[in-house]
C-alpha cells in the first residue's frame, strides 16, 4: 500500500506520530507531505529521524493561523500535489491539514482519507470562545466533504462525537523499553531529592505559568526539586521563575531517559492534548503520574492506581505533599503505570490498528470497484 501522510505541523508529537506509523505499519509506502515550523523545528532535522526509505515532498503556503489567501494558495498546492501521487490511503495529521485535506481530497473524488487531529483545535484553551465555534464549525464542514475522524485518545473523540462529529479513536502508542536493562547498564538511579519531571516545548498549551505556581509552593524545600525538559519562547520561559525548577533544554534521547527514571514523579500541567507522546514515555518507564484534567490527559492516569488527576495548583501541591509522605503507594502507582502500558499503550501492538484501518479501506475500495 501507498499511504500518503499530510501534514502542517511537521514537529513536536505529531510528527513523532507519524515517524511511528513509518515505523509500525507493514508493507506499506511512506509519503510524507509536509508544511515546517521552523521556530519549532527545521524539518531536515525532523526527516532525519524517520526510517530509511519515507520520502517527503515539501507543502508550500502551508501555515498554522487562519490567514484566507495563504489557506487557498496552500489548498492549490496540496492538490497539485496529490494529483502527482498514486494513493492507497491519505492519512491526514493536525487541524489545518485536516481541513485542507479533506477540501483537497473531495475535488479530487479521493474516498480513502483518514484524518487524526492529535490535539483537536476547538479544546484549546489559549483560544476566545467564538474562535472555539469556528473551528467546531470547519470540522463539521470538512466532515461532511471525505475521511473517517480517528482521534488518538478516547477523551479526543468524545469531544468530537458531543460536537456531532462521527469519531472513533485508536491510542497512541509507545515502545516498551527494558526497565532492568536500562538500570543495569549505563542508566543508574541516583539518590536525589524527591524529583518532579515534565518534558516538552514550553508553550501555552503547557502552562508553564501553572507549573511554576506548583513549583514555587515548596520554593523553600531543598529536599524537592522541579525539572523541565525542553525550551520554548522566551515569553514562556520567563514564566518559569521559581528558583526550584530546572530548565535543561532539549536533550538526547538518553539523557532524557536518564532524567526520566531519576525522577519520583512526573507532572503534566498541559490545558489540552491529543494523547501525549511524553506521559506515554514516562507510564513506560513506571513512573506515577499526576496529570492536568484535560482532554489526552485523562486517558493516561486513574485516580489512586497509576496516581492521581487535579484541577487547580493547590489541589497538585496536597497530592505531591501525600505521595512524599506515601512512598509505598507511590511505589506501588509507579508499578501499575508500567503494567497497564504494557497492556494497552505497546506502540507495536495498537498501531496494527492502523495496519488494518489502511486495509480495510483498501480492500473495501476494491469491493466497490469489482
């Protein structure tokens, strides 16, 4: 099969994403039709780290913002060219690719199209409530014209079926890495003060303002220490002022499992996600989790199994100061984190989901043909 990736935000998770399915679906050519976010990442840089043989063809015009000259130029050249690839499937990734997809698809009579939001536009949080009402209303329209919603958590596609918008959803995936291994070799757990983690762009959606308010409430705790792992803008960055917190950049792919395992806890305070590549990790890693209640979030923790959901900083500061003073139950969350990813998050088991999804569109195509 041919399958032919679209997509506006070629960084952070959604190209993780899509670097997965390059990965984990079989027998399949990979095309990638991409926009770049250089502020975020340049996409060289992103392509490098996809596998051997995914070829990429590069979206002129493509952008984030609503802006209607550049959107219709970007809708020209996204047919041009789809015209000039020969698709089994098109597999579209992020809202503004969603929308001009689909568009583009529908001139184009193409019926296999899937679209996966991983992180809708209308449950952002940094957004006025008649912005919300737009973008529910452009899902509903690109609904209408091609393609299946398949969301990448179930709280996704709730929101997308309360809207009126059909959606089913596959999960996200991670690998399962060797615990023991990981320890026995290279990775060694150090014995640090009671360490609180979080990885990713520091942006709006993370909210690193309510990070720093939880951070700065054990501000004269020498024996608790916050660590964020990645960079942003600097308007963002400033707000990460609490003189406990740590910000280390991006690091490698081993350092970052380093600080993973050294830490007791890890913390999201994200507004909304998809299903996050980064909490993920850490549930593969056994760690117990205290997460935002928000859209993504919601799937990956249980309250009093793998740790525990809040919803204002004050509420996170009472459950941090519990598990410090609960070890054997934090101990025991950080287990059932690492038990319930290998049963239902394992990257090579869910994303055979797609694997089938692409097939059976395929297959179904050929029985309408015959």
């Amino acid at each position: 099969m041919r399958v032919i990736h679209v997509v506006e935000c070629f960084a952070s998770g959604t190209a993780h994403f899509i670097n997965l399915l390059t990965r984990y679906t079989y027998n399949c050519d990979h095309i990638v039709i991409h926009g770049e976010r250089i502020e975020e990442m340049k996409a060289e840089l992103v392509k490098a780290r996809f596998p051997e043989g995914t070829k990429f063809i590069y979206w002129e015009d493509a952008q984030r913002e609503i802006k209607l000259k550049k959107d219709f130029q970007a809708l020209n050249s996204l047919i041009r060219l789809l015209r000039n690839v020969n698709a089994d499937v098109i597999h579209l990734h992020s809202s503004k690719a969603g929308f001009l997809g689909r568009l583009a698809c529908f001139i184009l009579g193409f019926k296999n199209v899937i679209y996966t939001p991983n992180g809708a536009a209308f449950a952002r949080e940094d957004i006025s409530k008649k912005k919300k009402k737009l973008y529910i209303a452009l899902e509903k329209v690109a609904d209408k014209l091609s393609g299946h919603v398949v969301c990448c958590s179930s709280s996704e596609a709730m929101i997308f079926n309360d809207n009126g918008i059909k959606a089913n959803y596959i999960n996200n995936g991670t690998s399962i890495p060797d615990i023991q291994t990981l320890v026995d070799g290279k990775f060694k757990h150090e014995a640090n003060p009671f360490t609180i983690v979080t990885c990713g762009r520091v942006t709006e959606q993370k909210n690193p303002a309510l990070f720093n308010k939880i951070a700065g409430a054990f501000a004269a705790s020498p024996n608790i220490r916050f660590i964020w792992i990645g960079e942003g803008d600097a308007s963002q960055i400033n707000q990460l002022d609490s003189g406990n917190i740590l910000l280390t950049g991006w690091q490698s792919k081993e350092n970052v499992l380093q600080a993973l395992l050294n830490a007791d806890l890890y913390l999201s305070t994200a507004l909304w996600e998809g299903l996050p590549f980064s909490v993920l990790e850490a549930l593969s890693l056994g760690k117990c989790l205290l997460l935002s209640d928000c859209v993504g979030n919601v799937d990956l923790v249980k309250d009093g199994y793998n740790g525990f959901k809040y919803g204002s900083a004050e509420e996170a500061v009472s459950r941090i100061e519990w598990l410090i003073n609960n070890q054997e139950s934090l101990q025991t969350m950080a287990k059932n984190s690492r038990e319930w990813c290998e049963r239902d998050f394992d990257v090579q088991v869910v994303f055979r989901k797609y694997q089938a999804l692409y097939e059976s569109l395929v297959e179904k195509q050929l029985l309408t043909i015959s």
